[in-house]
C-alpha cells in the first residue's frame, strides 16, 4: 500500500497552489464584498488558467485536457478548495458527462469546452425534483427532427457563465413493475435557442459570487442531433460520467478544512490567556487533536475511492462514503476553528466565517448526506435481499 | 538557437531547515526545488528558443548526490533537456569551483546564449555568471532586463539604479537576468507528465576531466569563518495624525536620506 504521492503529483499540486495563491487568493475579499465575480475577472482567470495549462485537467490528454487521473484530480480539488468556489470554479473542469459526445458534438461542444471557447453547465434539479430526480415535469417531446421542451430547471450552478447547458429532460414514461417510470434523455441546449430563458435564482449563505439560476423552457425547440448518448438514456450517460463530481466535492472540502485547520492552528500556537499559549490548555489542544484526525479520516476516504476510480472499481457507495465523511468533516473543522479562535472566528477579516457559511451547502448539493446514506446503507442490504 | 540555462537546486525557502555548525553551510539533506531565481532565466530561454523558431533550452546544474526533483520543474516548464553534474567531490565548491563545472559542462553544448540568474537565493556571491563567462572565454552582461536577439547579437538592457543600459553582445554570450526580465510561467500538467521522459544526462567529474581535489571542500578558497542570526528588524514608528503627519514622514525620509 503506497500513500506517498508521486514527484508528478507533488509537482501538479504545486503548480496548483501557487496558481490559487497568485491567481486566485487576492481577490477573495472583493468577491465576498460585491457577492460576485466581475466578467473581467472571468476572463482574466480563464485566460491565465488556459495559458498555464491547468484549464480542463480532468479531460483526457489527447483531447487537450490536462489528462489526469481521479486520485490526481482530487489532490488538484484538494488544493482548488484552498479558496473561494466562485474563484476556482472558473478555472473549469468541463462535466465529463461531455465526454460522450459524438459526431458533430465533439467540434461543437466536447473540444471547444476544453479549450475554454465555449462553457457548460448541467441542468437536473427542478422546484419539484431534488432528490427524487426522476420527478422531473420539465420534458421534451419528439416532434419531426425536433424536441420541444417545456418545463423549468433550478439550482442550475454558473448557468448565467455558460453558453450551453446539458439538460435532462423527461422524454417518455415506461410501465415497470413498481408502477411507471419516466425516461429520461439529455440534450445539449444552446443559450441562444429560442424559447429558452436563463434568470437568476435565489441568494444563497454559502458560497458569495457563485450564482444559481432558474432555466425556463418555453416550446424551446432543439435538433435531435443534439441528444447526448441515445435517447430515453439519460440516467445511464449521467451514471458512466457523473460519480466523479462527488469526488470533487469531498476533495475540495479537504482544501477549505485545511487552511480553516490552519488559521485555528497558528492562533492557538501564538495566542496567550492566562499567562500562557491557548493551545496549552486542554480543551483547545483537543480540538486540535479531533479536527486534524477528521480531516487526515476524510482525506484517506477520498483519495481511496478516486483511487478505486482509477481502478475501474469505485462504487456508488464509496463515492457517497467519501462525500460523506469529507462535507461533514469539514463542516466540523469550520466550527471547531471558529470556536478555537472565540470571537475572531466569526469576523470576516479572517476566512473562518466564509468557510463556514460555505460548508453548509457541500452537505446538501450533489446529493445530501442522507442521500449518501441511503446509498451505502442500499449498497450494504441489497446483496441480502433486504 | 540553443539556450543553455544554468539553474541551481536549494533547499525550499519557505522550509529551509538547519544551518550544519561543522561546515557553516545551509543543511542540504532534503528535497530540493528549482530556485525560484532561476525560474526567469527558464522562462527568457524559452521564449528566445520560440522567437527563433527553433533549437532548445538545456538546463545545466550541479549537485553532489543526483537530486533532479528541481530541474523536473524547469522541465515541466518546457526546456527540452538537462545536463546534471553529480558528484559527491562537489559538496562544499566555492563559487569559482562552481564556475569552474559549469562551465565544463557548458563546454559540452553547443550553446548559442548562456542564461543564469544574478545569483542564488541562497548562496547570494553574485560571482558566478561573470566567472563563467571568463572561463569560457565569452562576452558578458548582467543584470538583464529584457534580451533580444539580433542575428548574432544579443541585445541587452541592463538594470541600473537609475535606469538601464542599452548594451550589445556578440554571440555566443552570458547573460545574468533579473527577477523583472519576464513572468515565469507555470509547469503546466502536460509540462509535468512530460517532463519525467525528458533526458537528463548524469555526468560526474571525471567525464568533465576534472579533478576531484580542485572542487568541494578539498579545492575551495572561500572559507566560511562564521555564521551568525540576522538582527532582528527593529519596532517602525508609529506616526498618529495630528494635523503634521505629512510633515513627520517627510522630516523622516529626509533623515534617511531618501529623499
């Protein structure tokens, strides 16, 4: 069992870090102040990630992406999480969903969304279909060469940056034995097509400058062509290329715990009461002890299950294991470094309270906790018939 | 047009470890990196090698065991290759033994521009680039701030403290630059993967001819007789505005002479 990194990774995710400190990191303040990340900002980051080759890491080489590998790609989430999301997020990791582009698709949406020409965003949630995601009403009905889509989609993260959304839209309903079922299909949506409308959506606690949108379908009409995998196959693309994002969560999550784990660290090592340094008094030494515990716990989850990835062998379950272990770790780490720091910690000339708000969310979207469970609890029962 | 950079592998400033009592020398049993110094002299390299449109950057350093971690990263950033002096004879070499095995590996590519920093970030003698350059028989400038390449004429504009110097060398040359000469980029990830199979040509000394006891320890004549802190900085002043702060901060430049 070997838990070294290589010479290749150590020099990936330093490239990484030094990217976030210079690129990244400085503007960190504005964003939490303006709640947004100006266009220009946008561009500047993308143009600078793009010309030091760090743009699309997670697409294959051969492809123009960076061509890592999931255990790779965790250590470079890991060391994205360092800052805000609004931040990182821009230097894109196109969904690898887009990975199953064919024919015209490749030149018109796989190989530009590598080269940062043109940016995807992924519609599923609906107001009426979180979890339960195959209770979307939004739908798509054949009509000639055309579908026509009707319906509205929500939470749609950085819709507002992207200029095509890959959407999942019911396109049918079987009859199974549980009862009917709806078939879904994915389609790539220009923004321009007609009938479609991108509108901001709710402000949210976590996460400032990172936008959600709402996408209503109005008799939007889009080719056939533009079907992503076959049609009625929509769950089966999303199933072959979509665990990776729980990894990605679960990794950045280590990134916002360490340098929260950092800050609570540094004070508790400088900061005296009572005549000597805090961290000599037990109860703050402890948490100390706890936080870096949890945080080495979820980072030894994550880098298994990309590892197993790697392998050909990650099941939903120890994605959703990783995800669990990581959001909530964090959103322990957060805390405890606030309470280390008393007062300080919830100020927002440090980074404690962001990463605060921030974690709330990483216990919610890509799936809750208690959809994560029930992952691994299914996983668990199934094989004995339960 | 080749370009032969001359690049050191140190201790990570930001986790320098210990200074060795015995040999009043930083400690070099860790993993080292590229001197960030030397980063810019990479990065000119590389784009002189794109401008012309061909040949490439070579990498040349030294070290006593056959560390590469640092020149990995010069790789990454896109030189095309390296020539690495590794011998344990080396441990301890002054400045002009440093000079002296550079230079001798230098001898061995045919190098149209020699790049090197303007000194080490953590040896900081500054001799070095000019002693290869006389070593080597060739023409010097230092402290670039821009290069240009002319036919066979480097074009030069070398820092001062009031400006620069527009100055002109004949080709092959020396070159030291300045951290402002360009903006190192970063080792892209495809820089990075590609960057283990990029050739890195191990030579000890006896493949340079020369002899172990001119070099290291055994041929230095720099001494170093000792080592002490730095003084810690001492506490600024405070100037709280009370209608004349201007006045105070000008009277204070003044006294130092700044202004």
């Amino acid at each position: 069992m070997e838990f070294a990194p290589t010479d290749e990774q150590e020099m990936v995710v330093d490239t990484v870090r030094a990217f976030v400190e210079r690129e990244l990191v400085p503007y960190e303040d504005e964003v939490e102040r303006l709640g947004d990340v100006s266009r220009e900002l946008v561009e500047q980051i993308r143009e600078r990630s793009l010309a030091a080759g760090i743009y699309a890491a997670n697409m294959p080489a051969d492809l123009g992406g960076g061509g890592l590998d999931n255990v790779t790609m965790a250590m470079v989430d890991r060391a994205f999480g360092w800052t805000q999301y609004a931040l990182h997020y821009i230097v894109a990791r196109p969904s690898n969903i887009l990975r199953a582009c064919t024919g015209d698709q490749v030149d018109e949406y796989l190989l530009p969304t590598i080269r940062g020409e043109r940016v995807d965003c992924l519609a599923m949630s609906e107001p009426g279909a979180g979890s339960d995601v195959r209770g979307m009403t939004c739908r798509a009905t054949r009509d000639g060469d055309d579908y026509v889509i009707n319906g509205t989609k929500h939470f749609i993260s950085h819709a507002d940056l992207a200029d095509y959304t890959i959407l999942f839209v019911a396109t049918g309903e079987e009859q199974t034995s549980r009862g009917p079922k709806k078939l879904i299909t994915s389609l790539l949506v220009d923004h321009d097509t007609p009938g479609l409308e991108v509108v901001p959506g709710y402000n949210c606690v976590s996460n400032r400058g990172y936008h959600n949108m709402i996408l209503n379908f109005d008799d939007c009409r889009v080719p056939a062509s533009k079907v992503l995998g076959e049609e009625h196959r929509g769950f089966e693309v999303a199933n072959e290329w979509l665990g990776a994002t729980r990894l990605q969560v679960a990794a950045i999550c280590l990134g916002r715990a360490d340098r929260a784990f950092r800050v609570a660290l540094e004070w508790a090592a400088d900061r005296e009461q009572f005549g000597q340094k805090i961290g000599r008094f037990q109860g703050v030494s402890f948490k100390l002890a706890d936080m870096q515990t949890k945080l080495v716990e979820a980072e030894l989850m994550t880098y298994r299950a990309a590892w197993l990835m790697d392998e050909g062998r990650m099941t939903d379950g120890d994605a959703a294991m990783a995800k669990i272990s990581s959001t909530e770790m964090l959103q322990f780490v957060a805390d405890e470094a606030i309470q280390v720091l008393g007062g300080m910690g919830l100020m927002d000339e440090l980074p404690l309270e962001r990463i605060w708000r921030d974690a709330r969310v990483d216990r919610i979207w890509d799936g809750t906790s208690e959809i994560q469970r029930h992952i691994v609890s299914r996983q668990l029962l199934r094989p004995l018939g339960s | 047009m080749n370009v032969v950079v001359c690049v050191k592998q140190i201790p990570d400033p930001a986790d320098p470890g210990q200074m060795d009592p015995e040999t009043r020398t930083l400690k070099r049993d860790v993993k080292l990196i590229l001197d960030e110094s030397d980063s810019y002299g990479v990065e000119m390299g590389l784009q002189l090698v794109d401008a012309a449109g061909e040949g490439e950057v070579v990498l040349v350093s030294m070290v006593p065991n056959n560390e590469v971690s640092g020149l990995r990263t010069a790789l990454a950033m896109g030189a095309g290759s390296a020539v690495l002096v590794s011998d344990e004879a080396l441990a301890g070499s002054d400045a002009l033994s440093t000079a002296k095995v550079l230079a001798a590996a230098i001898r061995r590519c045919e190098a149209d521009l020699i790049i090197t920093a303007t000194e080490s970030s953590d040896g900081y003698t500054g001799t070095v680039p000019v002693q290869i350059a006389e070593l080597l028989d060739l023409p010097s400038a230092t402290f670039a701030k821009s290069i240009e390449i002319d036919g066979d004429v480097a074009k030069v504009q070398r820092q001062t403290e009031d400006g620069y110097d527009e100055i002109e060398c004949s080709l092959p040359c020396v070159v030291s630059v300045t951290a402002g000469v360009v903006e190192p980029r970063y080792p892209s990830f495809k820089g990075i993967m590609a960057a283990k199979n990029k050739p890195v040509d191990e030579l000890d000394l006896a493949a340079l001819g020369i002899d172990p006891a001119t070099v290291g320890w055994a041929g230095a004549r720099q001494e170093i007789v000792d080592i002490a802190e730095a003084p810690a900085g001492e506490a600024g002043e405070i100037i709280h505005d009370e209608g004349d702060a201007h006045e105070r901060i000008l009277a204070f430049l003044d006294d130092l002479k700044i202004l």
